[in-house]
C-alpha cells in the first residue's frame, strides 16, 4: 500500500513540474505562423430564396360573377374595393373616373398584356384610359397591383398598376359560328 501511495505521489509530483514547460512551449508557438496545410470545406452554404413580389390581386374573369352583365371592364373594376368609381353615368362613354387608392387615372397605370395603354378615348375626360371601350370577353384575367412600380412600369405607377391579361385566339375546327346572347336590366 505504501509502495502504490509512493508512485502515485512521483506522478503527481511530476506532473506539477512538467507544467511550465508546457505552457513555455505554448507560448512559443503563440507567436509563430503554423502551416495547417490544405483545408477542405465540404458543408454545403445556405441558400437564400429571398425574393420581394408584390401583393397582387388576380381576378380570372371566366369565374367572375355578379347580378348583372358587366358591359365593359369599368363594370368590374367598380366592384373591386381597391378602385372609387366616380361616374355620373352607365351610357355615356368618357364621363366615368376611376380612382385607385385615392390616386385619379393620371397617378396610376393601366396595361394590357404588361404594355401601357394610353388613352383610349374619352372625349374631354379627365381619365387617361376609358374603361366603356374594353370588352371583358376580351380579357382573360385582371392584375390588380396596388402601390408604385416604378421598376416595370412608369413613374406615373404611384397608386399602382391594372394589367389585363387578353384572351388567347381560338382556333376553330369548323366554319360553324359561336353566337351567343345575355340581357340583363342595370340599376
């Protein structure tokens, strides 16, 4: 017993003098450049998929349903809560105003198929484009933007952008006509 208790006493001795030299050699290497030699990574980055798109409302007209027959497209924007329909009437083309989110026709910009469609008509209106002259059998779908976009639209964009989709042509088989009729009484 005194044999192993003498032993673990000159290890434990030991080990208390070889410390300083330990931290000496420590310190020597402190202050040199190790080479590590070459060093691979191989954990794969993060991808970022970050990507800013805008609120945007789409309305596909085929699903569109209201009481009445939407005679032109002004129809269907006036339903729309983001547009302020500032018209005295429903037959006299040129005399409706659109605003959009407080902003008349000359702050925002109507496209067809992502190109900027000036004015349409109108008489001497305010407005730039006359929504009576746009059928909606036309329009396949209606891209609501709301807020500036300046980056793919003009700068007049500051109250947002209404971009109609058209309808793509159909090819038919046979001479046969598609004819169809709707009435409807408007209030």
């Amino acid at each position: 017993m005194k044999k192993g208790f003498i032993i673990a006493l000159a290890l434990l001795a030991s080990t208390f003098a070889l410390m300083p030299q330990a931290a000496a050699q420590t310190e020597a290497r402190e202050g040199q450049v190790q080479d590590l030699g070459q060093i691979q990574v191989t954990a794969e980055g993060e991808k970022e998929a970050f990507t800013l798109s805008p609120s945007a409302t789409i309305l596909d007209l085929d699903d569109y349903q209201t009481i009445e027959i939407p005679q032109n497209v002004g129809d269907i924007m006036r339903d729309l809560v983001i547009f302020d329909f500032r018209g005295e009437t429903d037959l006299v083309p040129g005399i409706d105003s659109f605003q959009m989110r407080g902003f008349n026709g000359d702050r925002f910009v109507t496209a067809i198929d992502g190109l900027t469609l000036r004015k349409t008509g109108g008489r001497k209106s305010s407005n730039i484009v006359d929504y009576a002259y746009l059928p909606p059998f036309l329009i396949e779908k209606m891209e609501v933007l709301p807020g500036p976009h300046s980056a793919l639209y003009p700068a007049k964009s500051i109250g947002g952008v209404v971009n109609f989709i058209s309808r793509a042509p159909k090819i038919h088989e046979t001479l046969k006509p598609d004819i169809s009729a709707s009435s409807s009484i408007g209030t």
